[in-house]
C-alpha cells in the first residue's frame, strides 16, 4: 500500500459472481472492500471490482434491476480504477451472442461462443501471453497460468485494447486494457500467487489514485 489511508475498493453483488473469493483476495492485499448492490456506494468508490460467471443476459437484467448500469457507467467515466473479472469483461462490449443480447456498450465489439467441438466450458489453467507492460501484471511472469471458466469470450474491435491472449481452439482476448480499465477473462481469484498478485496491484493503482 502506497497510502496512508486505505481506499474505498466496492465489489458489486449482482449475484453472478464468486463474491467470497474475490473479496479474500482484496483482504490478502491489505483493504477490506464492501460488497454492495447500492449504487450510491458504488458511485462513492475509489475502487470498483465487478466479477462474474454465469449469463451475461441475465447479468444484465441483474445490473439494471438493481439500477447498477448507471452508475457503473458514470464510475468508469470518471477515471477511476476498474477491475473487471469474466463477465465483467465480457458485459463492456456491445452485444453478446448468448441469447443476442446488449451489453454495456463500452467497448465495440461482441460477445462469442467458443468454437464448436471444443469442450465447453473451457474450465482450467491456461497462459496468458501479455501484450505490453501494465502495473496491473507487474512483477508476473509472460505466460504465467490463469484459471477460467467460461463458455463465450470477449472479441473486441479495438485490438489495440487486447493486453493479453489466450489460446483455446481460438486464440482469444484474454485481458482487456484501456485507460482506467483493465478486465480479465481468467479469475485471479482462482490463480494462486499470481492473482493474488493482479490484486495487489489493484490496490496499488487504486491507492496512487487516491493519492492524486
């Protein structure tokens, strides 16, 4: 931690992620996040975490029943750090091919199906070859191994965004990266020391904001 006083990092529940794990991970890194569906706090954070496995179309009847969409879109406007974790990778893109629905509209491109005779969901440890340098990865290793669980996968038109890849019958963007935001197909959670470690720079870079 690079602050004297911790920042306010938010994990919103919408009930489509593995909220305990990621919350544990935040802890190991030094700050005790709050897990909320109350946009005011969402709107109040420092730091926001949205994670998520499962259908992005009923992620984002989950997002808007709860009145989540606005102030998420406000949060990522402001510049502050955004860590998105599957679906909260995959729900920044226009529209996603499960069940042909819209998504947040963030970044242009669309959801995918992973290919047809492959093994779905892709569930397991696989490498992420990194793009470029980010403080989010630092101190990683290129080709470190990551956990996913997924069955779509984001495919941005902006490839100058894709910060990582990973090969799985199709090579796919496997972390996206623009500006304050930075979103993961795999689940740090989930990847031993090396997410451990995504998080802990997660709290850095929200700390350095905070400091600003």
């Amino acid at each position: 931690m690079t602050a004297s006083k911790s920042p306010a990092i938010v994990i919103i529940d919408y009930e489509s992620g593995n909220l305990r794990s990621v919350s544990r991970a935040v802890e190991r890194a030094g700050v005790t996040p709050r897990v909320t569906s109350d946009p005011a706090e969402v709107a109040a954070a420092d730091g926001l975490i949205v994670p998520g496995q499962g259908s992005g179309p009923s992620a984002m009847r989950a997002l808007q029943a709860r009145g989540m969409v606005g102030p998420l879109l406000d949060y990522i406007a402001s510049g502050r750090p955004y860590l998105g974790v599957c679906l909260g990778l995959q729900l920044l893109l226009d529209a996603t091919d499960e069940g042909d629905a819209d998504c947040l509209g963030l970044a242009p491109g669309r959801v995918r199906r992973l290919p047809d005779g492959l093994k779905v969901p892709h569930m397991g440890w696989n490498t992420v070859r990194f793009q470029r340098e980010h403080p989010l990865w630092e101190g990683i290793p290129q080709d470190s191994h990551f956990y996913f669980v997924h069955s779509y996968y984001a495919d941005p038109a902006e490839r100058d965004y894709v910060a990582g890849l990973t090969e799985y019958g199709v090579e796919f963007c496997s972390i996206y990266a623009r500006d304050n935001v930075v979103a993961t197909q795999f689940h740090p959670e989930k990847s031993g020391d090396n997410g451990l470690r995504i998080y802990a720079n997660f709290v850095n870079q929200v700390a350095e904001w905070c400091m600003r």
